[in-house]
C-alpha cells in the first residue's frame, strides 16, 4: 500500500507563502520516497468550517478533508503566524479532530510569518498542540518568513536546507527506508 502525505496550509490566502512551504515540503518527500501527497488549504475546507460547532456540521468536502488528514501516513502542518501564533480558523479545523486520530501520527511542522520575530512560534504554539493529540512531530520545524520567498516560492538556500532536513526525519516513518535503515545498522 503507497505510503499517503497530507498537507494542510492554515491559511486563505491565495496565492500563499504558507501553501507553497508545504508545497515544497510535500513533493520533496514524494521525490525523495516515492510516496503520494495531497496538499490543501483553508479555501479546499470550505466556509462550512467557519459555522461548525461539531464534526457532524461540516459540509462533505470539509469532511473528506478532515478524513483524509486522519488517515493520512504522514502529515505536513503549515500555518501564517496571526498575532504571534496560528490563526483562529485553522485551530478551530484541529479543534474538530479527535484526540486519538493522530496519536502517533508522524507530523511536520511548518508556518511562515511576515519576519523572524515570531520564528519560535513552531515551537511554542504548534508543537504543544500536536503534543497534546500525542502525534510525533518530527524533531526539525521549518519557519520562513518573507524573505524566503521569491512570487510565492521558496527561494532561499538556508529554508531549502531545513525543508530538506526536516523530510530527512520522515524516513524512519516510511516503511521502505526505515527496512533499509534496520539493514543497514
Ligand atoms: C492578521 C495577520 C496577523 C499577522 N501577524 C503576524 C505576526 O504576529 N508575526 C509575523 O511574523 N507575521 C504576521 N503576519 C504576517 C503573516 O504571518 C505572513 O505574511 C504569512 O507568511 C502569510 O501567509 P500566507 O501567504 O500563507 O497567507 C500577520 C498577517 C496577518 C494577515
């Protein structure tokens, strides 16, 4: 069974730096492992998520959406940085998911804002949230600010270099490399 990547950019925005961070992150990891990814953003959920108290309020794209991040082998989390943290829409997404239905999930995490003064935002805000549904955030998170980016594409060497690093981390997640990494020890 092929190996499934789902990204999910936090943000409406079109065209988005946020999107094309997990863009880049979710077709190197293709590349690199022959896996199949899917990469949405808030306009894919839809506006049902905005007047959704439960799951069950949804409208069936968001619902698919949903599913897929839950039955997803792997997923890349990429959020703007709103006020210092992730934006309230996004949360409210992750608020409709169920404690066990990312326990252990590998997760990637990335996010993007204007500047550097909220990089540690992946670290305080993002991270203890994945911790709290006891998903495995890998250990690399990827921060990019504006100057990452060239008409909405990742330009910079330095953010290639941690998108590359942080898609390292995954192989111990994907069947086939983490074989070869036992044969190879
Ligand atoms: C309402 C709002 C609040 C923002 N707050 C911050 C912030 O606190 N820190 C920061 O670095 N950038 C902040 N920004 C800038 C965005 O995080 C940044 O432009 C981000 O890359 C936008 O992502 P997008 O292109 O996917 O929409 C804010 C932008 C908006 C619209």
């Amino acid at each position: 069974m092929t190996f499934k990547l789902v990204g999910i950019a936090g943000s409406f925005s079109r065209p988005s730096k946020t999107h094309a961070l997990v863009r880049a992150v979710a077709d190197l990891a293709a590349s690199e492992y022959g896996l199949a990814s899917a990469v949405y953003d808030l306009h894919d959920v839809g506006r049902s998520l905005g007047t959704a108290q439960w799951r069950k309020d949804l409208d069936a794209q968001a619902l698919r959406i949903i599913d897929e991040i839950v039955a997803a082998d792997a997923v890349v989390i990429g959020s703007p940085t709103y006020k210092g943290s992730y934006p309230g829409l996004f949360k409210h997404l992750i608020d409709l998911i169920d404690p066990h239905e990312l326990r252990a999930k590998p997760i990637l995490i990335t996010a993007t804002g204007g500047g550097d003064r909220h990089a540690l935002m992946v670290e305080h805000q993002l991270r203890p949230l994945f911790g709290f549904f006891m998903a495995h955030t890998l250990p690399t998170a990827v921060y990019a600010s504006d100057r990452d980016f060239t008409d909405y594409r990742v330009s910079s060497e330095p953010l290639s270099q941690r998108i590359a690093a942080a898609v390292g981390e995954l192989a111990t997640f994907v069947p086939s490399r983490r074989h070869a990494l036992a044969a190879a020890e």
